[in-house]
C-alpha cells in the first residue's frame, strides 16, 4: 500500500504551527494544575499534623522543580515541532 501526501503548502504550516503552540499551552496548563492540586494536598496534610511544616515547604519546593521541568521539557519539544514544520 502506498500513500502519498502533497508537499505541505506555507499556509498549512502555520495552521499546524498553532496547533503545536496550543497544545503546549494546554499540556502546562494541565501541569500547573496538578502542582496545584499536589500543594493543596500538602497544604491540608501539614494542617491536619501528618507532616511538618519543613516537611511542607520541601514538598512544595519538589513539586514547583518537577512543574518547572515539565514545562521547560514542553517548551523544547515544541519549539523543536515548530522548527521541523517551519523547514522547507
């Protein structure tokens, strides 16, 4: 079976260009979310005695490093997409 693509026209790289943007947009959107979801948890833990304050605060400090990475880690994957659609 062979199946054969036209060449990407210049206008549809664009478009594909904002999909890739607003993909990664959502997918930080989604990380961010769940450091938000995880401190809130660390949050009523501390509350309700089950961890220390310091506890809490180096929680919350992995959990903002893993968000950074991940967001860091979109970031390069969609710059890199970007690049391969822009190439002509």
């Amino acid at each position: 079976i062979r199946l054969v693509f036209p060449e990407l026209t210049e206008e549809r790289r664009k478009e594909l260009v904002k999909i890739v943007r607003k993909k990664a947009e959502e997918s930080k959107v989604a990380v961010r979310a769940i450091r938000r979801e995880a401190n809130e948890t660390i949050k009523k833990d501390c509350k309700d005695g089950t961890i220390t304050e310091d506890d809490q605060k180096r929680l919350e400090e992995k959990a903002q490093k893993a968000t950074d990475n991940a967001i860091k880690e979109i970031d390069r994957i969609a710059n890199e997409k970007e690049k391969e659609l822009l190439a002509v």
